[in-house]
C-alpha cells in the first residue's frame, strides 16, 4: 500500500466526518501525523481543488469537488443491477417470489422478479403494475414517502374483502409501517396472497422504491417461525447501502404475526 495516498485518504476522511472546518493542530493531533506532513498534504489538496482554507485563522474543510464525484457515480448505479443479487438470495432463503418495485403515480412498477418454489400467477411479472395502496411494495413505499392518505381518498378501490379502503384506517396502517420498517398484507389485491415488503433509500435519503417477498398466505402461515421479514429489511438495507444510503437511522424490527390484512 502506498503509505502517502493512505495518509491523504485518512486526512480527507477526517475532515469529511467534521461538523465545522479544523484548524493545523487539531488536524495533527487528531491523525497522529506529523505537522509537516499535514502542512504537505493540504497543500496538495488545496491545488488539486479538493480542500480550501476558510476565516481568519485558517482552518481547513473539504470542497464540493468529492461531492461532485459522487453524484456521477451514483448517477451510474442502475437499481435493479444492484438489487437483484439481492432478490435472488431472498428467493432463495425464502423460496418465495422476490419482487422490485417502483412508484409510478399511485401504482407500484415491478422491475425485477425473481420466482419463488411456487409461483403464484402473472399479476406481478416484471413490467406489470399494481394499485400502490393494496399491496406491501406499494404501500410501504406510500408509508415512507409521508404522502397524505386524503390526497388519493377518491381512488380507494375495493379489490376484495380484504381491502382497506377507509382513509384514517389507511393513514393507521401507513403509520404502523413507517413505525415497523416494513409492510404485511394478505389478500388485499388478490385474494389467498400475501405480500412482505421493506423500503429501498438512496443516496438522498429518499425513498428509491422496495424490495419484497410474495406467496401464498398458507405458506407464508406456515413459515411463520422463519422470520421472513427480517430477512426482507436487511436486503432492502443492503441495496440502500450499494445505492449510497448511509445515514438513515435503522429501525428495530417488530415481530410479524400472521397476516390479518394486505397482498404482494
């Protein structure tokens, strides 16, 4: 390893995690550098553009230069790329259909499928659409983007029994998501299904879209002793993380029980 980028990177790193610019000495003595050899990599960073020297006592913070490096990257990750490792490893631990999907309007977009042990039917192949409020990858999306239940009350349709279709019991289950970090349904779109879906942030901290897991509400009852949903938040986690998420605080995760309402 070369021990002089190492030691610029811990610098840069440093002074990365800051709050406010820091002076020479409080550099050194957070590094364990030698003055001179901080004085030396300021300096190179200050002409390459990366740090600049603010106020009258000259302390030191990073420029938007790194920034800008970042948004090009992240501007180049493609979400179903990065997710479907993922999706797979959830099929495969579940073996269960694994699902991505989007937020178009008020539908949910699946991007990528990964087919479980037992497929459950066509309505959710990729490049097919689904009414965001009735189904996990949706409504937990809805849940975390904070959008008012009132603002699509109109459009509440019944797609069977097991529908929620009343505004304030809507806005209840939006909160108990948003309070759990994932959503459950059962039959709520179509009857016998159940969907499991957790959200997808980005860089930004906004919510990108969900990953999920979906089947039968018999094998998901039959399972239920497997923890499924933990394994639902943590690929959500880790495809945030490959995203560029880094500061959404984790939320603990409420035990699942069996599905009293919701679908894929």
């Amino acid at each position: 390893m070369d021990t002089t980028i190492a030691k610029g990177m811990t610098l840069i790193e440093y002074l990365a995690g800051c709050d406010e610019p820091k002076n020479l000495h409080e550099i050194v003595a957070a590094l364990g550098l030698s003055k001179s050899n901080v004085h030396r990599l300021l300096r190179t960073f200050i002409e390459l553009g990366y740090v600049r020297q603010v106020g009258a006592k000259g302390r030191y913070t990073l420029t938007t230069k790194l920034w800008e490096f970042g948004v090009k990257a992240i501007s180049q990750l493609d979400f179903p790329q990065v997710a479907r490792p993922h999706l797979v490893r959830l099929s495969e631990d579940t073996g269960e259909t694994a699902l991505l999907a989007i937020l178009d309007g008020m539908e949910v977009l699946y991007m990528d499928r990964i087919t479980g042990d037992q497929p459950i039917g066509v309505f959710n192949r990729i490049g097919r659409r689904a009414p965001a409020w009735a189904n996990a990858t949706g409504r937990v999306i809805l849940a975390n983007r904070m959008i008012d239940v009132s603002m699509f009350a109109d459009k509440l349709t019944r797609y069977t029994s097991q529908t929620i279709c009343e505004p304030a019991e809507l806005a209840a289950e939006f909160e108990k998501v948003r309070t759990q970090g994932f959503a459950l349904t059962a039959g709520e779109w179509h009857e016998g299904v159940y969907g499991l879906a957790a959200p997808v942030f980005d860089a930004y901290g906004a919510v990108a879209g969900s990953v999920g897991i979906t089947g039968t509400i018999a094998q998901y009852e039959s399972n239920l002793s497997k923890e499924w949903h933990i394994g639902v938040v943590a690929a959500a986690r880790a495809i945030s993380e490959e995203l560029g998420m880094r500061h959404k605080p984790a939320k603990s995760v409420t035990m699942l029980s069996t599905p009293k309402s919701s679908s894929s």
